[in-house]
C-alpha cells in the first residue's frame, strides 16, 4: 500500500483555549530567554569596563613605584568585596595589562564570543530530505510527519524539530492560532454598540 492510499494520521485535537494557552506560554519562555541574553550582555559590558579601569589604575602606579607593589595596590584598591563584585588576582592584572600591550587597544580586553563557529544539526540530512519531500508532495504538517517517521521507522523528531526544518528550508507554513503579546493573546473583542436583529433594534423590542 502506498503512502497516499494509507490511512491519514492526524494529531489529536485540542480546544481553543489548550491553543491561547501554549502560545502565552511560548511567549513567556522567549520572554525569559531575551530577559537572560540582554542581562547577560550587560554583565559582559560591565566586566569590560571593569577590566579597563583596573589595567589603567595598574598603569597609573607603575609609573610611581615598581611592579610588584603597584599590582599589589591594585589588587587592593579592585579587591572584590560583595558577590556581585567580579574576581581579581594578581596573575589576572598582569595578564589584562599583557593583552592591552603598547598598542593601546582596549577592545582586546572585551569577552570573546563562546559561539561556535560551526553548527552540527542533530537530524540527519537524509532524514531532512525525507521531511522535504513529504511537506512537497503531500503537503502534510509537522505532526503528521513525525508520525509516518515514527512509523516506518525512520527517525523519532519532535513536531517543533519539523517546524524547524520547514523554517531553515524556507517551506511556508501556516499560522492556525493568534500570535501572542506579553498581555495576552493578540485579539479584540467585537461588539455593537446598537445591535440591530432584522431591522429592528433590540432596546425597542416589546418584553
């Protein structure tokens, strides 16, 4: 039998509320994940500022007294006091002094990236291909792919992992539920102020 005589396996059917729902829970989580990175952002433009104050106050006092002793004083002008404070040692002040160097390049001292260069998919890409050609021919859904995979033995994915690979592909997808706002679901009450039932208006109607 082939895949188009086969019985369609659709997913099961959720109200309308069960779908406003996990929209403003996604939208909590992409809240929360923005709220981390801009923190952590901020966290790393302090800790640059930081670092430059510290290697400008060492070079301050090297021009005063000798090396060891104006890292000492450094260390104890800087020294972390509260757990918000950043750490500080000896070998840090030096090292932060050593990047700087005689070329007075300041952005050296910004944190790198930890981004990797290279991003390794964990779907493989003969299962890709098999999520591409089913969406081409049968049009089929992300759920409805998951579970002919499933089946055939193909591969186990979660539906979003489909969805995803529509997206990097650039296969449309269609939008069933409201998009969500941080106050709710992004929809608007409609309403008459004179509703009318077949000419006559209804405040005129006889009790």
């Amino acid at each position: 039998m082939s895949i188009t005589q086969e019985k369609k396996q659709r997913k099961r059917k959720v109200s309308r509320g069960q779908t406003y729902s996990a929209r403003r829970n996604a939208d909590r989580r992409r809240r929360v994940r923005r709220r981390n990175r801009t923190e952590r952002r901020k966290r790393m433009r302090q800790h640059y500022k930081f670092k430059v104050k510290v290697v400008r106050y060492y070079r301050q006092l090297r021009q005063q007294v000798k090396e060891k002793e104006a890292a000492v004083r450094t260390l104890a002008r800087w020294q972390p006091t509260k757990p918000e404070h950043f750490p500080l040692c000896l070998s840090s002040i030096r090292q932060w002094h050593r990047v700087v160097g005689k070329t007075q390049n300041w952005a050296l001292l910004f944190p790198k990236s930890t981004r990797p260069k290279t991003i390794h998919y964990k779907v493989p890409e003969r299962v890709i291909g098999v999520v591409y050609t089913l969406r081409k021919l049968f049009g089929w859904g992300g759920h409805r792919i998951v579970a002919e995979l499933k089946e055939r033995e193909i591969a186990e994915i979660s539906g979003q992992a489909v969805y995803n690979i529509f997206e990097r592909l650039g296969l449309p997808t269609k939008v069933y539920a409201l998009k969500g706002r941080s106050d709710g679901i992004a929809y608007r009450r409609y309403e008459k102020k004179d509703p009318i039932t077949n000419g006559i208006l209804i405040s005129s109607m006889p009790n």
